[in-house]
C-alpha cells in the first residue's frame, strides 16, 4: 500500500486543518491500496481520545513512542508527513502544513 503517516497534535493549528484533509483522502482512496495513519505526539492518551470523540477519524491514530521513532525517525515538528510507496521506503518527509492538492499529487504517483 501507499502509506501516509501523520504525525500531529491536539493543540498544533495546522495539523486541526490537515487531519479533515488526510480524512477526505482516505475516503477519496478507499478502493486503493492506500493508507493513513496518524501518530499523535500529545503527552496524554486521555486528550487524543478526548479529541477523536469531538473529531472522528476514519484512519488508525498510534501513540508515538520510541519503537515508532526508531522506525521512522524522530520529528522536528508538526505536523510532519511520510509518503511511503508500496516498497515500504519513505519517498517524502514534509514538516509543516501542505495543501490536499499537495498530498494527492504526491499519492497518485505512487499509486
């Protein structure tokens, strides 16, 4: 699968206007080989369980830890996103907010 994995948190603006985007493309991509995940970096479980009641995900949301840094590396910031391609290798690390048009671009060609 086309992976995008999606660090974010509850109290990071940009990532509030992402998460609707990254909801849209997994809806959009449904029928592809193609998935999200988001990995939260809040210190609380409580405030990410908290905000997924107010705010559904139709994508898995992961607790970062440090199985999943050593895995994908340590983030400078957030939101940071990884397009994986179907080989499993980090094609793109973007730190900051992009556009859908942006990621969807991105997702097709690996599609």
């Amino acid at each position: 699968k086309v992976i995008i994995v999606n660090y974010w948190a509850t109290w990071c603006a940009p990532c509030l206007i992402e998460i609707p985007n990254l909801i849209k493309l997994k809806e959009k991509y449904k029928d592809k080989a193609f998935q999200v995940i988001g990995i939260s970096v809040d210190d609380e479980l409580a405030d990410v369980q908290l905000f997924a009641k107010k705010r559904p995900f139709n994508y898995p949301v992961i607790m970062a830890n440090r199985q999943i840094y050593s895995t994908f590396g340590i983030v400078s910031g957030v939101p940071t996103t990884l397009i994986i391609d179907k080989s499993g290798n980090i094609v793109e690390r973007v730190v900051g907010y992009k556009p859908i048009k942006y990621l969807e671009t991105a997702i097709k060609k690996l599609l």
